[in-house]
C-alpha cells in the first residue's frame, strides 16, 4: 500500500514541488535498497553518490549562484534533506551539510576568495566540510574549549584536539572552532578553514556509535598544524556571530528528525493495516488507532514548527527562538514517534530486518547534535524572555 508524500502545511511552488519528486525518486529507488547495508556496515555514502548529488544541483540549493549553487530559499534544501533522510541519514548527510552546515558558514561570513576557493567543489560534490566545535571538557558548553591557534607570520598554528567531529576521517576540509586569543568565554573565539590532508593534522578510530552508521565520528588531533593565513574565516570575537548560522543548522537537524518520525510513521500506518490478529487488521483496535493518531499529530506539529522557522528565514537565517522550538521539539517527537512504530509491530518492530530500531537509534543522535534538547529549552525562555541565562555561578 502506497501512502502520499505529506504536502508541506505551506504552498510549494511548482517548482519546489519538482525539486521534492527528484529527492524522493532518487531516495526511494538508489538510496532505500541500500540502507540497512550501510547501517549495518558503517558505509560512509560513496564518492560516486556525492557527485550524484552535485550534478543534481541538490548540494548547492543554498548557495550562490556565482559559486555553482541555485541561491534558493532555506525551505528548498529542507524538503530535499527529509526526503532523502526517509531513505537513509547518510543519504541526506552532505545536503545537510552543504545546505544548512559548515558550507553555510563560509558563505556567510566568508570573503570572495574564500567562497571561490571551496563553495564550488562543496555544490559539485568534489568536497565536503565538516564542523569541528566540540571537545572532551567544551561539549554544551561550547565557549569552554581550549584548542588554540596563534599566528606566526603568514600562517596560522593550531594546537589542540577536537572530539564528535562528524565526518571526520571521510571529509576534505573541517571548519575548526579555535581560541585565537586570552580573553575568556566566547570573546577569544574565532573559526578556521583546515584541509584534511593538512601535516600535523590526525584522527582517532571510528567511534562506534549507537545510530549515525556511515555518517562518521572521530576525534581530531591537531599538532603544529599550519594553514594558511588566509584560512581564518572567522576571527577573535566572531563566535556570538555564528549563533545565525547555529540556527540554520537546527533547521536541518530537525528536518533528519522530521524525515525520521514521517518514516516511522508510513511503515506503521502500513503494518496496522496489513498485520492481522484475532482474525481482522489490527488497525481496527481503538488503542492501535489511538496510537496511529498520536503519531499523525507529533509529526505534523513538527512540521508545522519547521517550515514556520524556514519560512521566516527566506534565505537567510530563521529567527532563533523559532529555530530552537522546531528543533526541539522535532527531535523529541523522532524518539516518541519511533518508539511507538516500534510498539506496533511488536516483535518485527525489534528485528533488524524491519528497519525500525534503525530509525529509533538515529532519533537519539539528532537529539544530541546541534546543541541538545535541554539546551534548546534554556535558549528557549532565553530569547522568549529577552534575559540571558549564564550556567555558571559566577
């Protein structure tokens, strides 16, 4: 039984309405046949599939047209990434990236050359950058990190490590968060540009993780590292800037936990209606239709908060606490909505085969990344109370 793709609660274009039939054919007959194999491998999309996207024009939906992008709304890249993430996370990993990650930061607080020399291999598909913000003692608390970059010359040193890098090991180049001066908190804060392939520069192991299988984790270890001076993207003092970026981010975040729980959803809504037990459909017991209704409002809520945020942002950044109620809440709604589908298939929904586990374990990693629910809340009652709350005693 075939389900309709949800319509977005706001009008699409005719146009976007291609661009959402190109991602959900591309998901349904190239990328969903190969999910579990790559979940259960830890396959890390192939170069081929990257490319694929670029020449599809589906990695730079965002970016600008003068750098090999289509300049599209923010909504665009959205309805794009929860198509391809009803396939499979990794599928949508470098949309998610190249449409709401790193790739959005180089393009708004980057120079011209800087946009130049990596935007148009980032829409190709020839390169990937990944964020690296986190570490062992700086996770939440983001502004506590203490890798450190000095200038020397014409080039800047790094030194430090960096952990939750995901992409590291697989991506081109890494957007570092680095501390660029002696000033505490987020004031000494700047950002770099560093290739993979960078002397000094080395991964740990692959994280062996509960869900984002393919997607990659490692931690970074930055010794002597020289780049460039002209690879600061964002200098001392600039981190209160990046907070519009962040936002974008959590869309598309929201969005991977938005294709999760429609997901769970149309397998359950199929699985009710196909599983018979005391002799009729199950979807005919109140508690099942209960259950189903349940998950129908949790997902169109989510959906309702998400394209309300892109909507705002046109395409530039949403407005914070819009993005920070979408996130969280379509987060939370990914674990509840898998873990009912789970409910409902009963033992199959346990099984491998029947990909729900899946879903459920990828759920809990888009409700860590970004910035975690709890952390949402503050910057929740943060911006709706025009106060700010600091988490330190003094």
């Amino acid at each position: 039984m075939e389900l309709p793709v949800r319509q977005s609660p706001f009008a699409l274009t005719e146009e976007q309405l291609q661009l959402r039939s190109l991602a959900a054919d591309l998901a349904r007959d190239v990328y969903a046949p190969r999910a579990q194999e790559w979940d259960a491998a830890g396959i890390h999309l192939p170069r081929e599939e990257r490319k694929r996207l670029g020449e599809l024009g589906l990695l730079g939906i965002t970016l600008p047209e003068e750098y090999g992008g289509m300049g599209r709304p923010l909504i665009d890249a959205l309805i794009v990434i929860e198509e391809l993430a009803k396939a499979t996370q990794v599928a949508a990993w470098p949309v998610f990236e190249a449409t709401t990650g790193p790739a959005r930061v180089i393009d708004m607080f980057g120079n011209d050359e800087q946009k130049r020399r990596w935007l148009p291999a980032v829409c190709s598909g020839e390169s990937t950058v990944a964020v690296s913000i986190s570490e062992p003692d700086a996770g939440s608390a983001a502004t506590d990190m203490s890798t450190r970059a000095r200038v020397d010359g014409d080039e800047i040193v790094i030194d430090g490590m960096k952990r939750w890098c995901s992409g590291a090991g697989f991506s081109e180049q890494y957007l570092v968060y680095v501390r660029l001066g002696e000033e505490l908190g987020s004031r000494g804060i700047g950002a770099v540009v560093v290739d993979g392939d960078t002397p000094g520069l080395e991964f740990g192991p692959q994280e062996r993780l509960m869900g984002f299988r393919g997607i990659g984790s490692a931690d970074m270890f930055f010794n002597e590292v020289r780049i460039p001076r002209e690879n600061l993207l964002v200098g001392k003092g600039g981190f209160s800037q990046l907070f519009t970026a962040f936002s974008i981010e959590r869309l598309g975040n929201a969005t991977m936990a938005l294709a999760i729980g429609q997901t769970a959803l149309d397998r359950s809504a199929r699985y009710v209606q196909e599983r018979r037990q005391f002799g009729r459909p199950i979807a005919e017991f109140q508690l099942v239709q209960a259950t189903i209704a349940d998950m129908v409002m949790q997902v169109e809520a989510a959906r309702l908060l998400i394209h309300r945020a892109a909507v705002s942002a046109g395409r530039g950044s949403p407005p914070a606490l819009e993005a920070s109620v979408a996130k969280c809440f379509a987060n939370e709604m990914a674990k509840r909505v898998s873990d009912l589908g789970i409910q409902l298939h009963g033992g199959y929904g346990y099984s491998v085969e029947f990909d729900m586990e899946r879903l459920h374990r990828d759920a809990h990693g888009w409700a860590l990344a970004g910035g975690t629910t709890n952390i949402q809340r503050v910057r929740i009652a943060s911006e709706y109370l025009g106060r700010r709350f600091g988490q330190r005693r003094n």
